[in-house]
C-alpha cells in the first residue's frame, strides 16, 4: 500500500509537469492540472489517513 500511495503521488507530478512542458510558452491544460491534481490526492490520502 505504502508504494501503490508513492507511485500515485509520483504519476500525479508527472501528469503535471508533463502538461506544463507541453504548452510551455502558455498556462497549462486546467484538464490536466485537476487530473494530476486528483491523482496526487489520492496517493497522499491513502498515505497520511489508511497507513498510519
């Protein structure tokens, strides 16, 4: 649980970056920037309030 939580944290940070590098000269895909944020949540979530 403790890597599936890691790994989840990880894809949501490269979700956005990836979309900031995309359209670099302009403001990122708001899409891209709430799903990256979801799935960074939900790796944060499954490690501050199911593992401890």
């Amino acid at each position: 649980m403790y890597y599936l939580s890691k790994c989840l944290e990880l894809t949501g940070l490269c979700v956005i970056g990836s979309g900031m590098i995309n359209n670099f000269p302009k403001l990122m895909n708001p899409k891209w920037l709430l799903v990256g944020g979801i799935v960074f949540a939900m790796g944060w979530v499954i490690e501050k309030y199911i593992l401890k």
